[in-house]
C-alpha cells in the first residue's frame, strides 16, 4: 500500500492520508469525486450506528448511488437534477432533448421488491415524466428477467416507455438513456406521421419487439468492465442489423400510408420518378401504361384519376391497379368486376400467376398474362385463356 501511495499525486496521497478503510474501499469502487461528494454531506462526529459503520447504512448507500448516476448522467447530458428530497419525484430528473426522464436509483445489498417498483410507477405518474429510467448498481429487481429491459409501462392512461437496468457501468447507464430517448422520437415521429390506428399500433409492437432483442443482445450480465466491452464486441452485428430492420419497417409503413392522388394526365411522368417502377424494361413500362390507358373512356390516360404510392398505383373509380414489386410487377381489381367462370379460366390457365383472396383477384403480368388481362380490364369478362403454358 505505501508503495501505491508513493506512486499517486500529492493530492490524493493527501486525500488518503485522511481517508478511512470505507471511504477508501469506496473510492476504489464509485471514484473519489463520488465519494469526497459523500464525506461532505456526513455529521464528522458519527463514526458508528449501532455497531454499523456509516457508509453501509441505508441512507448513505442511496446518496452514494445517486451520487454516482448523477455524476454520469452531468458529464454526458448536462440538464439533471437531484429531486431525492421531493416527495414522489423519483431520485433525479434528466432532461434529454426535450423530453423529461425521471430517474430512480437504488444500492441496495438484496434484491429490489416490488413495492420499490411500485413507487416508481407512482413517481411517474406524479411527475408526467415522457419516460423512466429505474436503476439498480448492484443487486437484481425483482419481475425483471435480465438485467437490461425495456418496456412499455401503462401509466394511468398514458403508455410510458422505461428502462430497467442492474449496472453501475457508465457505459451500460448512457446507452440505456439513449435508447429510452431514440425510443421516444420514434414514437413521436409514429404519432405525427401514421394515420392508421391498426398499422400504428403494428409498428409500435414490431419497435418493441426488435427494441427487446436489442437489449438482450446488448446487456446480458454485468460482471465488469472488461466482461461488458467484450459482449458489446460480439452483439455489434446483431445491433445493426436489429437497426437495419426497424428502419425497413418504418420504412414499408410509410411506402403504404402515404399516397398521392393524380388527376388528368400526370400519372405517367409520376410514375417514371418512382424507383420501384423505373427498374422495370421498357418493355415492361410500356405494357402497364398500355394496360392503363385501356381503363380510360377514350383510351387515354387523362380520363382517369389514379392514387399512387412508392410501390402502387391505382384507379379511383375501379380499383383496378398495379403492383411494383422487385419480382416484377402484378394486376389486382376487385373480384366483384369478374365472374366466377373467369377467375377459375384464368387459375387452370395460369396457375401459380394467380391469387385470389376474399377481396380482390390478382395475377402477374407478364408476356403470357398481359393480352389476357387486357382484354379483362376493357370488359371482355368472358375471356377463354389459354390451356396451360
């Protein structure tokens, strides 16, 4: 030990000097500005509780603890504050962008109950905080299954996202803020942008879904800092492809929400800026326009009003309209608008092509379908298709 002291700065061979064995032990463990945060808040007279000594007892063990997710939370995010003396306030609150967090922090020596959980849940719901962050430094909170989770809690009549945590790792404590804070502007960015009750309330449970596999991936147990960069080396491609797949999510939702109506004439030249359709041939182009153009009275594109997204198109008035899909593109209309005798022609014709569902007729548009389907969306329902191909 005096060869270590020896080696240290004077400052903090001063500081040893008037250390106790606790506060060193601390200090080894939390840092000096954690603990020096400590020694100032204790009455210098009490060395002793009933035969405990001061730094484990139940009161300083919290300071401690909020102390040090303080000091994290101050030098990574700047705006928190310590409310641990506000009744039902939590222990901290974090503001991260524009959203308020509170903070609970618990150093206990055995596992946290449920009652603990419980309050916090009361906390939030005092504090109308947009998210919670419940962290326990050292011992395992009872419901919660590893040790990082991530839930959506119901909070009176609000869903609060929150993240549960057993680590007392800087590293492990701001990537749980970061992804509590991602985790709200995705939901913000959901509320705003969808106007499907059903799609929005799929895409929420995907988000959570992946954001579950996310946190297995990322936190298992927390054993030391060397173990926990070690598992992070070895989740990183999972990570990114758990991203790669939440923004192909986001991204099929807006591809189907978001349409736009053309009236007159401009469908063609809205189409030839949609990616999906500009891949296909010229050959190909030309035969959906063909086909196009056959659903106007007079044969022409501007007798029709169509209803565009990233991948289809369709007629207002029939419901007739196209896929874009990567494997080539497909016909749908309305099974109303066929008979009986047709849909089943053109299945033994065409077999695989086809798809029939309660709502619409479907078939893939290609060199053998496409004078067929032509012939359909001028009214020639009784069409005869070929035997086979």
């Amino acid at each position: 030990m005096d060869s270590l002291i020896e080696l240290a700065s004077p400052a903090v061979r001063a500081w040893i000097l008037t250390a106790s064995q606790d506060e060193i032990l601390a200090a080894i463990e939390l840092g000096m500005p954690a603990v020096n945060r400590i020694r100032a808040v204790k009455v210098p007279t009490i060395v002793q509780y009933s035969g405990q000594s001061l730094a484990t007892l139940p009161v300083t063990r919290g300071q401690i603890g909020e102390s040090h997710v303080e000091d994290i939370l101050r030098k990574r995010f700047g705006a928190v504050t310590n409310v641990a003396h506000v009744s039902k306030s939590g222990d901290l609150t974090l503001q991260v962008d524009c959203y308020k967090v509170t903070v609970e922090v618990k150093n206990y020596s055995g596992a946290v109950g449920h009652a603990q959980l419980d309050k916090f849940h009361r906390d939030l719901s005092v504090t109308g905080a947009a998210a919670g962050l419940f962290i326990s430094l050292k011992s395992p909170i009872s419901g919660i299954g590893p040790n990082f989770v991530m839930r959506f809690t119901t909070i009176g009549s609000r869903v609060v996202p929150c993240a549960y945590l057993v680590s007392s790792d800087e590293a492990v404590i701001v990537t749980a803020v970061n992804m509590v804070a991602q985790l709200l502007s995705s939901c913000d960015y959901l509320n705003s942008e969808l106007h499907s009750k059903d799609k929005l309330l799929a895409a929420v449970e995907e988000l959570t879904s992946q954001l579950g596999l996310l946190s297995r991936a990322r936190v298992t147990h927390q054993a030391d800092i060397g173990d926990i960069m070690t598992r992070l080396a070895k989740t990183s491609a999972d990570i990114a492809g758990v991203e790669v797949t939440m923004r192909r999510i986001i991204n099929g939702i807006n591809s189907d929400l978001f349409q736009k109506v053309i009236t007159m004439g401009g469908v063609e030249h809205e189409l030839e800026n949609l990616p999906s359709f500009a891949k296909y041939s010229q050959m190909t182009r030309s035969m959906i326009m063909d086909m196009m153009s056959a659903q106007g009275g007079s044969g022409k594109l501007s007798d029709v009003t169509w209803k565009t997204t990233a991948k289809k198109c369709v007629n207002c008035a029939t419901g007739i309209g196209f896929n874009f899909l990567a494997q080539g593109p497909s016909l749908f209309m309305p099974r109303s608008q066929m008979s009986v005798d047709t849909m089943m022609g053109a299945l033994n014709a065409f077999k695989g092509r086809v798809t029939i569902t309660d709502e619409l007729f479907s078939i893939d548009l290609d060199a053998t379908t496409c004078e067929w389907v032509k012939n359909i969306i001028i009214g020639v329902n009784q069409v005869n298709p070929p035997r086979s191909f």
